[in-house]
C-alpha cells in the first residue's frame, strides 16, 4: 500500500517525536517506510526517522506492506498530521 501526505505538522519532528513514532510504528507487523525525495527509511528506525529532517510542508510517501498495512498507513499520517 502507498499513500502521498503532505505534512502539517507545524513544528519539525526532531528526536522525541521520531522517537514516538518509531516506538508506535513498532507495534505493526507490517513493513513501513517513508519517502522523502530520493531517500526512503524505515519508520520504525529513530535514526532513519531524525535522518529525514520531516517538517512542515514536505510531501511523503509511506509505503506499506503486511497484514496490517491499512491501519499502519493511516496511523502514520495521522502521526505526520497529514
């Protein structure tokens, strides 16, 4: 599964945010990244998270694949505030 948000998070995620949401992102069985550009990570990686640079404005794409790709997708757009 795929889906393009565009982020509306007023304020950058930094570590705690990146933190929170790995840890949520955790909780999936399914495999999730983020696309930003011509990089992808892993969204349950606090590093791959922080190495994005995610704020406000920015368009990505969260793919998604596993038994609970639906819920994971939409999880992490509600997190991006997309």
């Amino acid at each position: 599964m795929e889906l393009t948000v565009k982020m509306t998070v007023s304020k950058p995620i930094l570590s705690r945010e990146a933190a929170a949401i790995a840890q949520r992102m955790s909780d999936f069985e399914s495999s999730v990244l983020i696309r930003k550009g011509d990089m992808t990570v892993n969204a349950k990686s606090l590093i791959g998270l922080i190495s994005l640079e995610l704020c406000e404005g920015q368009a990505l794409t969260i793919l998604a694949s596993g038994p609970d790709e639906e819920q994971a997708v939409c999880t992490l757009s509600q997190l991006l505030g997309a």
